[in-house]
C-alpha cells in the first residue's frame, strides 16, 4: 500500500504561498537532493487544480533529471473544473476525493507525493490520509498573505510523530513527521 506524502515549504510565519517572495533565494544544492530523494521514491503526484496549473506551465519541455521524472510520472489532480489535462500522464480525480485517493493507496506501490498545503492537502489530513509531511521551514519571516495562505487552518487538527530533521547550510530546517493514530 502506498503512502500519501505531503512536502511544503513554509516560511517562519507559516506562510506556505507567495513563494516569489520568500523561497527562491533558498534553493541550493543540499534542497535540490532531498527533492530529488522525494520525487525519486513516488509512483505518482497528487495535486489540486491550482498546483497543478503553475507545475503544467512550469514542468514540461524542462529538461534534466527532476524535470524528466516530474513530466514523466504518473499525476492525479482532484478538481471539479478541470476536464482536460495537457500535461502527459495526468488524469482528473471524479467523484469523492477521499474515496478516490484511498484507492490509489491501494493501487500504488510507491509514494504518492503532494507538493503544498492547500485544500486536498488539508482534506488528506481530515481523513486521516495523510501519512508522512516534510514541511521545510525557510528562515525568513514572508510579511505577506492573508488566512488562505497559511500552514494553520481552523479546526483542522492531527498528530505527527516527529521523525527526524534536517539543516541545511542555507538555514532550512526540514522536520520530517508521521501520522499518529492514537
């Protein structure tokens, strides 16, 4: 059975959107290794609609080896609006998200990676779906955004078990967690 795997990059007031003004300036060499660590052990991505259109405009005609594996692998997008996917191996999620997601856990091996914490993220979470979350806490204080584009939401609640963490030399500290069921 596969895991749902969610990796979000986060600033220091949990700012988790409007990433032109506080993430780039942190892409490094050690980042761009536990990226490639994450996507290398996925059998698929799951994103929202909105994720998935700045990664379709973003990812395909790239080349090297993240983009290569990213435009190749297998991708699920859950949206009500979206009905055509352009971008290659990308197939909409109908019907009931969560219903839908368990049964690629059960149909996948490997992980299925999500990239930011909007709402399916946060629907995962509610449905106790979520498995891992990496979140990559960036040492910068954003200043920006409103409640809709923060890490905290209102009456969402779970329980990680922290697995361990990573500094970077840049100042990223990337705290690795599991769900806890109790």
């Amino acid at each position: 059975m596969a895991k749902v795997v969610n990796s979000t990059f986060v600033s220091l007031d949990g700012v988790v959107n409007h990433m032109d003004k506080w993430h780039f300036d942190y892409l490094s060499d050690e980042s761009d290794q536990l990226a490639m660590r994450q996507l290398s052990a996925a059998d698929a991505l799951l994103m929202g609609r909105r994720s998935y259109e700045v990664y379709a405009g973003a990812w395909p005609g790239r080349d090297g080896e993240y983009p290569d594996r990213i435009n190749a692998m297998r991708k699920y997008v859950a949206s009500t609006t979206l009905t055509d996917p352009e971008w290659n191996n990308t197939q909409v999620l109908s019907g009931d998200l969560v219903e839908s997601v368990a049964r690629l856990k059960d149909e996948h091996s490997g992980d299925i990676l999500m990239h930011g914490y909007g709402p399916v993220a946060q629907a995962m979470i509610r449905a106790g779906l979520l498995d891992e979350l990496h979140l990559w806490y960036h040492p910068v204080l954003a200043g920006v955004g409103g409640p809709d584009d923060v890490l905290l939401t209102e009456g969402l609640h779970a329980v990680f078990r922290t697995t361990g963490a990573e500094v970077f030399d840049n100042g990223i500290v990337v705290m690795s967690m599991v769900k806890r069921d109790d």
